[in-house]
C-alpha cells in the first residue's frame, strides 16, 4: 500500500533563517505530487504541485520554492522566513482520482 | 477561480443525531469532488470521492451527494458518535490536477 512521510512533524525556526521540509511517498510510481500550507482558521492553500521529476508548478508567487528531485520526493525550501510562514504544511500525493495527504509539517516562525 | 464555501464553519450536537454538512462551489464543470476528515494537528483522511459523473457515494455512516447544476454537495452523518469529533473539509476538482478546499466545519458531538 502507499505511504506518505512527511519531516519533521514539527520545527520552530527563527525569522530569516532557510527551511527545508521533505515529503516522500512510497508504495507507487511517477505519482502527482502536492504541497499545501493550512494557517490558522483558514482553508488549505496549494503551495505548489509537480507531475514528475524537475516540473514544478508554483500557485502562489511568495518566498517558498519547490522542487522534486527524485520521483517520489518533493522538497519545500526557502533562503528566508517570513512571519507569515508560519502554519501546518502538507504534503498530498494523487491516484488516478483521489489525493491522499501525509502527516505535516508544523512550522513556527518567531 | 473556483470558489469553495462550507456552512457551517462549526457544528454541535448530541450524540446520536443525524446531521448534515454543506460545500457549495462556484464552477459547476468540476472533475471530483472528495470529502476529508482532519484531526487537530493531524492530516487530512479522504471520507468520501465522488466522480462529477455520480450523484451520490456511501461509505457506512457516511452518505456524501452532488449535485453539479446547483453547485452542491452534501455530506449526511448517521447517528453521530463523539469520535466523529472533528473538521470536515471538503475539495474539488476542475481538471483532475488542483484541488480547491472549503474552510471546513468543525464538528463537535456531545456525549
């Protein structure tokens, strides 16, 4: 069966400082993959999502990046952070019809 | 763009009601639509996929329906329990690729 890893489960990072948080999925081949952030009291916002090695589609200009090195590892960095990054970042993957979603990311920017 | 909406943004009732929870999107031409159940701090656990050729789908408790033409869908809980305690978000989608999520209902039953 297919599983998703997402670390780590949580991070407290200081602003101005770079991030790197890694999702991989395992169980399935040349999957879709996605990274969402949820804040506080609001909906999921897609981040970015990529349909194989190196093609990465980015939804919301900011200061995060994506990239996906390998085929069933997709990477969400950024040289500094912001305030504003703060939230609960998820890595989902999709079948022919259907996303499934790791665990988080809880990130905390002070 | 399309635009999810669902009322209403919290719930709470007694154990062992039956309930309804509501997702209202803008552009009909949808490709899915796919329920999900998030836990405090957790993931999200897809419930329920309906296909925009599909009316309704069941999965024990759990009754989701669409209705495209009036941009709907409903998700019917049965004789709720309090581990069905929880945010409920639900997703469609235009071309199979991006998703776009309502802002959920919290969901509190009460013992």
């Amino acid at each position: 069966s297919q599983t998703i890893h997402q670390w780590p489960a949580t991070l407290v990072q200081p602003v101005g400082s770079p991030l790197s948080l890694e999702c991989t999925v395992e169980g399935t081949s040349n999957p879709n993959l996605y990274w969402y952030r949820q804040a506080a009291g609001r909906g999921l916002q897609l981040l970015f999502y990529s349909v194989g090695i190196g093609q990465i589609s980015s939804e919301v200009p900011q200061n995060l990046s994506a990239s996906r090195p390998q085929d069933r590892q997709f990477i969400l960095s950024s040289k500094k952070l912001l305030l504003s990054d703060s939230g609960f970042y998820l890595c989902a993957w999709r079948t022919t019809y259907e996303q499934y979603f790791g665990p988080g990311t809880r990130l905390t920017v002070t | 763009k399309q635009e999810v909406t669902q009322i209403p943004a919290a719930l709470s009732v007694p154990e062992g009601e039956n309930l309804v929870l509501n997702c209202s999107f803008t552009d009909s031409a949808i490709y899915n639509l796919q329920w999900f159940r998030q836990d405090p701090g957790k993931g999200l656990t897809s419930l329920l996929l309906i296909q925009s050729s599909q009316r309704e789908q069941t999965s024990g408790r759990l009754n989701a329906s669409l209705d495209k033409s009036s941009g709907r869908s409903t998700l019917y809980i049965a004789a709720s329990q309090p581990g069905d305690s929880a945010t409920y978000l639900c997703a469609v989608s235009l071309t199979g690729n991006q998703f776009y999520f309502g802002t959920g209902t919290s969901l509190t039953v009460i013992p």
